[in-house]
C-alpha cells in the first residue's frame, strides 16, 4: 500500500477523496497530470491537460477531478505514459485504451492526430488479451499474455525469471547503472554481484533506474535530484515507488500505484487501538474518580518516570490501580494517550496543566508540545493566564511569545479580568519590562 500524498499533486485533494482511491498515478512532463481509479472502478483525471493526456475529450485544464466515463467499471491493471504525453491503459478484459499526443503514431490508431479521449487498440491486438503496458519517450508497448515489459525516456531494463538485470540505452545520467555514462547499443547485465533482483523500475520523464532485491533492499541510480549516480546506490527505502516520489524530477510514478487498504496495523497503529483498553490493559489510573486503562511494560517502555515507578522499591509497582491527584483527568489521561500515540489534543487551558505535567515528569518533547497548543490557541481573554503558566513552567520560549502578544494588544490585555487576578510580583514584572520595551511612550 502507497501512500499518494508523497506526490504534491494530490494535496490538492481533501482526505474524503483520498480515502476513495485505490489506484494512482502522477504523470507528465512536470507532474502536473494525475489519474486515479475508485474502490467502485471510477476513473478520474485532473491536471495541466497537455497533449489532451487528460482523455476528457477537450484540452482545458482542471484542478477538480473529472471523471472519464467511458472507463467506468472497466477494472484497470496497468497504467503507462510517455513524453507527450501520451497514455495507455489495460484493463482486467484485456482491452487496451489509448490517448493523449500522437505525433508519432504511438496510440496505435494508425494517424498522428491527438487522442482527446480514450479510444479502443485494435490494430493487430484482435483476439490477443493485453496485460501490461509500457511507454517509452514516443513509443509504445503492449505485452500480452506471456511477459513483462520495465522503458526509460531513452533507456530501458530487461529483468530475466533467473533475476538477472540488463540494461541498454542512452546512459548521459549513468541510469543503466554501469559506473560510466557510456551509452549501450546492446543489453549488459548490471548489479551482478547483488541478490536476485525481484523488481526493476524506470521512468520516461526522470533518468532514474531503481530495482528491488529478494530481500526487500531497494537500490537506485541515474538522475538524483540533479546529480549523476553512476552505480546502484542503496536507500532507505522498502518500495522503488519512494525512490521516485523523493528522488525525481519532476516527481511522477512509475506505475500504477495502488493503495488499497487492508487489515494489517502498524506497530503505532495497535498501540494507539490499545490505549485505555480494559480487556487488555494490566494496570488502571484513577483520576477524579474515572479510570483510564493502560498497560506497564508501554509505558515503561516509553516514559523514564515510570520505568523508576515500576521497580520492585516502589510501592506502585504492586498495585493494580494507581491513584492520581496532582492532576486532572483531562491532562492525566492526555498524557497517557501521547505515550501511545505521540499526539496531544488539548485546549490551550488545559494544555497549561499538561505543560505542568511534563515539567515535572522531564518529557520535553511533549513539554514543546504544550506550548506549541498555547500559542495556537491565545486569545486576549487568557492571554496574561498563559504569560503566568510560562513563567510558573519556566518554558522560556513560550513565556516570550506570550509577552510580546500582550504587548502587542496591551490596552484589550489590560482589560481582562485574568490581568487583574494575576500575583502582584508577576504583574510589577510584566509592567517593568513592558516600560523597557517602550509600551507607554506617549
């Protein structure tokens, strides 16, 4: 499963969109077209429009998706582009589509005139099922039931069922891998001191190659956001999807991706389900009378105050309930859930009490967290309450920050009741800095 937002074009979309999408695929020159294929086997385009690569059957750009529904129902399976662009599509049928630029003839339909919308290949595909698809700079490739075919914009990769790579092609990058920049009239075989090699990957609009190893180590080459790589490199990633999305350019697909959603959870995912889970929790605080269910070896794991607790000396290592009264229930189990989830939901008033917290518990990354929650949410009602939390903190930063919005609406500041409530030594503080700044120059 991909996740499509790597690719900035599809920012453009809100999350209820992105939830619909199970296929996808950014293509173009410059990344600026983009099509996707719904969990129902809509397809939907949007984009630049160049070459009418759209298929929307005019040449107008458009920002919002459109839907082509000649395609509607067909079940895609591949997805390829060229230079033009110009596109091709095949589907679970075995029908192949095509359209987009045709200067030279690389649709299949016998002219050069553009293609403005999806249109049947027949030509000497009658009776054949089309399984895969690839496009070259002008080219095409059809593969029918019997092998694969990996093109560049003018290289290509040929990868054997023995997992042998070869390459050939224009090398100006060093995209064949080779350790020159020396073009290949031939196919020469490359990475030949690694693992099988299990999947290849390459791009007409990037000279970038990547392949994939048996043992999941994702290698690549050619094109690297403007410099030359010249032989294999290995990344950090575990899909050659990545290695275009970070490392391209413009930053397209190679294929169709799909995103299709399963059932398996990540190790942060089944922490987050298991927060205050009493059928699987060993330990339960008890704050202002209500529970909140966790489980020890997390938080031992994740917090260094209750690894000290849950020592064999400390009395809360016996029990089964812990009880909490220094802090409210809203800031105690918020702390508990940003163990789990690395996340904190809070107003900013009780975000003051959760700073106070993490102050005390030495965890400043949520210590940043609170504050970063109060300076979204400061208003000129609570504004001089949150100065007072920051100096009683001691969360420099933040204390700054308030300060120089108090400043900046001094006359509302001074208003409020929680500016005459506040401790007569922080008030003679505020007032004496407040001079220093200038604030009551005439």
């Amino acid at each position: 499963m991909v996740d499509v937002t790597k690719w900035p074009l599809f920012s453009l979309m809100a999350p209820q969109e992105l939830a619909l999408i199970r296929k996808a695929c950014v293509f173009g020159m410059s990344a600026n077209e983009a099509i996707y294929i719904t969990a129902d086997d809509e397809v939907f385009v949007f984009g630049l429009n160049c070459s009418n690569c759209l298929g929307t059957g005019d040449s107008q750009s458009t920002i919002f998706p459109k839907k082509l529904d000649f395609l509607s129902g067909r079940k895609v399976v591949s997805l390829s582009y060229g230079s033009g662009p110009h596109v091709l599509l095949a589907t679970e049928d075995g029908e192949l589509f095509a359209w987009g630029h045709n200067g030279y003839s690389q649709l299949g339909n016998g002219t050069t005139n553009q293609g403005v919308s999806p249109v049947l290949v027949s030509a000497n595909l009658l009776n054949k099922k089309v399984t895969d698809v690839a496009c070259g700079s002008h080219h095409s490739m059809a593969l029918t039931d019997a092998g694969e075919v990996v093109s560049g914009y003018a290289h290509s990769l040929a990868l054997t069922d023995e997992g042998l790579l070869y390459a050939w092609g224009s090398n100006t990058y060093g995209q064949l891998g080779t350790g020159n920049k020396s073009n290949q009239l031939g196919p020469v075989q490359i990475m030949t001191e690694k693992e099988r090699i299990v999947e290849i990957a390459a791009c007409h609009s990037a000279h970038t190659s990547a392949a994939k190893t048996q043992s999941g180590q994702v290698y690549m080459w050619g094109q690297c956001r403007g410099q030359s790589v010249v032989l294999p490199l290995l990344t950090h990633f575990t899909c050659t999807d990545d290695v275009f999305a970070c490392f391209a350019t413009p930053t397209v697909m190679w294929r169709l991706l799909s995103t299709e959603h399963d059932d398996f959870l990540t190790v942060a995912q089944s922490l987050k389900k298991e927060f205050d889970n009493p059928e699987t929790a060993d330990l339960k605080f008890c704050v202002d009378g209500k529970y909140i269910y966790v489980h020890k070896a997390v938080l031992k794991i994740r917090c260094e105050h209750f690894r000290s607790m849950f020592q064999s000396h400390w009395n809360e290592d016996m029990k089964e309930v812990i009880e909490i009264h220094q802090f409210s229930y809203p800031v105690y189990r918020s702390f508990l859930e940003f163990l789990y989830t690395d996340n904190v939901e809070l107003p900013p008033e009780d975000a003051i009490g959760l700073l106070d917290l993490a102050t005390s518990y030495c965890e400043n990354r949520l210590k940043r967290l609170c504050q970063h929650i109060i300076k979204r949410g400061i208003t000129l009602e609570n504004a001089f309450s949150l100065l007072a939390a920051a100096v009683r903190y001691d969360a420099e930063d933040l204390e700054e920050f308030c300060f120089r919005f108090c400043i900046h609406h001094l006359t509302e500041v001074t208003q409020t009741a929680a500016f005459w409530q506040i401790d007569g030594n922080l008030l003679k503080d505020f007032i004496g800095r407040a001079s220093r700044c200038g604030a009551f120059k005439n």
